[in-house]
C-alpha cells in the first residue's frame, strides 16, 4: 500500500510525534555547593573560596558565603540575608541579577561578604546565619561564630581573674626603646615593654613600687649606668629576685655586643652604649638569688624588625654573642634571648609586637605548658618561644622559672 509522505506525517503525529526519537532533559538551575570562607580568590577554573572555616573572630576582615550555581539557563536572582546573634536582620543584599545574558553555562559561582574587623559586625559576637535566595526561594542556610579576637595586651594589662599577692622580694628592671635619637626605629619595643611590665606586676606578683620602666628618651646611656652599677644595689636584698627586659637595638663588636641606650651612636658603641658582658658582670654583682634576662634584639649589625633587611652600620659583622636558649651565665642569672649573634629579631606586624616577645608572653600566660601540669618550667618557656607558633588554649599556669 502506497503511504503519501504527508499522510505518515500525520500519522506520527498522532501517535505522539517523538515516541521514536531521543528525550531531550530539561535544564533547571540549581544550587551545588555554598560555602563560609575568610576570603575567594580568582583561579583557573573561576573563583573559589580560601580558609573554609565556620568560626571568625573580630579580628578577621570579613566572612563570605560562596555559592556555586550549576546547569545556569537564563537570567536569574540571588539575595543573601545575613541575621546577627539576636536573630535580627543584619545586613541583605537584596534581589541582583546573575547570567545576565541568558547564554547556558555549566557553572558559576557568585559570593557575597560582610566585613568584621573594625565594623560593627565585630560589636555582635556570637552564632550568626546566612541565608541565600536563588530568585526568592531559599535554597541555603550556613550558620558561622564570630569570637571575640585575643588581644594579648589587653590581656595582660587586665590581669589574671584570681589577683596575685604582690611579693616585696620580687623586682624588674624593663628597657623599651622604640625611638632612637641617632638610629632608626625599633617597631613597637614601647608596646612590648609595657607588655612585660604590666605580666610582671599582674601574673608573677612584682610590685609596681619595685618596677623600674625606662621607655624611650628615658633610656639614657648615663641613666642606665646609674640604675644598674649603683642604685640597684642599694634596692635589691639578699635572696630577692630580679627580671630584667630590654628590647631595642643591639650592635655586634669584635669584643662583645653592646646595648644601644636611647642617645647611643651605632657608630661609636664603646663610648656611648652598654657592653652586653659589663651589663652581666654588674647584674652578677647584685645581692639578688635569681636574675632573669629577656632581650628582645640581636647583634647581626643588621636592622631587626623591618620588614626588608636593612644595614644598622655599614660594613658591620655579626657580634660574637653565643645565644643558647636558656643561656646559663653564672649560679643566679639565666638568659632567654630572642637571637643569635647572626639572626634577626622580627616583629609581629599583624599582632603588634616582636615576634619574640609575644610568644615569650604568650607561653608565660600557659602556652608554653606543654606538659599540662598547669607550671610553666623555663625549659618549656624558650622552647616555646625559639619557634614561631604555639595556640592559645592554656591561660593564668603557675611559672616557675627554673
């Protein structure tokens, strides 16, 4: 039987037309993933999120929500609705357009962020919640902590819960010179030594009328000679206990390095600063039973605390200070040093402080508890400083410096 071709066509049709032929699947834009980050950066395959993380402090710059579409067909609209800890609304983006031109693609991420650090964010700390809306309909919810950041000088400048008894034998002697009068700065030295003294007085029970603080111009080349040949003999008794910090320059010599007091010359270090071995011979001389040392500086002959190295005297070799941590000078004085003779002593730029003395105080406050016994032994303490790193999880352990 002869079958005209618009008869079959017909037919066909009839019978459902594609009953034949391949389906076709339909295109739904969808969510595929969404993400809490600190940050999103662009990569080879687009943008993606870096340090995935569900808790932030307020010192972090920000919190971001990264999402990824897939199978994206037309134009569509994304919201994001961020809600503080009270549960309110804290922030919405409202309806914005994404795949503008409608073309189909496979994926594409999008991201929306709301600042932390030194925002107002940073007043609600608590859980927090993120909701995203692909074209009003809710297709994620992320929930995330903002804490409170650490401030190690706030810390330590408030004092342990439980308030330590002053104790009349103890003494600190604390040097902080961050501007020099003939040498170039010494990046936050003031911050770290009224760090120090405020540990002392607070933690380790040494009373305000038994510190001496030398900040700055303060830190003569005469003033410091006095403090430590003369009048701190005629201070400290028979049995007491003595800390002494500085932190500041240090210049290398072919004899022995020197401390570079506020008017010193790098120059002319034999007159005008304090040779690292008389400071120890005189501080040996003193009726104390124990004198620690902290100094937060090195002898290279190169700038400390910059963030590109730099030359304090030109054509200066390193000094030939042997620092071991800890350095057993005598029966009574033991140092912990932030260098050795041909290291530099950094800075903590992020946390506002040398490198060495904020692990040295953060491992004084319990860091540097290794073995949880809740004491602090001096083995644990420059072990703990000598590396850049440690946690904050340990706080107010008894120090016992020996």
């Amino acid at each position: 039987m002869n079958i005209s071709i618009a008869t079959f066509l017909i037919m066909i049709l009839l019978s459902g037309g594609c009953a034949t032929a391949p389906e076709v699947k339909k295109r739904e834009t969808r969510l595929a993933d969404a993400m809490l980050a600190k940050d999103v950066i662009k990569g080879v395959t687009g943008a993606v999120p870096v340090e995935m993380t569900g808790t932030f402090t307020t010192e972090d710059p920000q919190v971001v929500t990264w999402i990824r579409l897939e199978e994206v067909v037309g134009i569509h609209t994304i919201r994001w609705d961020w809600y503080n800890p009270d549960g309110r609304l804290y922030s919405t983006t409202g309806n914005y357009q994404v795949n503008r031109d409608g073309k189909y693609r496979p994926s594409q991420a999008s991201w929306h962020r709301i600042a932390i650090s030194g925002e107002k964010a940073a007043s609600f700390p608590g859980r927090w919640e993120v909701r995203v809306f692909l074209d009003d309909k809710p297709v994620a919810s992320r929930e995330f902590e903002i804490r409170e950041a650490f401030d190690l000088h706030r810390y330590i400048s408030r004092g342990p819960k439980t308030k330590v008894k002053p104790d009349r034998k103890k003494w600190a002697l604390i040097i902080g010179i961050e501007r020099y009068k003939k040498a170039v700065p010494v990046s936050y030295a003031e911050r770290d030594a009224r760090s120090i003294r405020d540990y002392l007085m607070n933690f380790l029970g040494v009373p305000e009328e038994n510190t001496i603080t030398l900040i700055n111009e303060m830190a003569t080349k005469a003033e410091v000679d006095v403090l430590i040949k003369d009048r701190l003999k005629g201070l400290i008794g028979e049995g007491d206990t003595l800390y002494v910090y500085y932190s500041g320059h240090g210049i290398p010599s072919d004899e022995t390095p020197y401390l570079l007091p506020y008017d010193g010359d790098p120059e002319s270090p034999r007159i005008t600063a304090y040779p690292v071995d008389d400071l120890y011979k005189d501080l040996d001389q003193l009726p104390a039973r124990d004198v620690f040392v902290f100094m937060d500086t090195c002898f290279s002959g190169r700038i400390g605390r910059e963030e590109r190295e730099s030359i304090l005297i030109a054509g200066a070799r390193p000094g030939i200070l042997k620092v071991r941590d800890p350095l057993l000078l005598s029966r009574k004085i033991i140092v912990v040093a932030a260098a050795k003779a041909n290291q530099l002593s950094n800075f903590y730029k992020e946390k506002e402080h040398g490198l060495f003395t904020y692990y040295l105080l953060n491992g004084l406050i319990g860091d540097a508890d290794k073995n949880a016994d809740r004491k602090v032994q001096l083995g644990e303490l420059s072990s703990y400083a000598g590396r850049e790193g440690g946690s904050e999880h340990c706080r107010c352990s008894q120090v016992v410096l020996r």
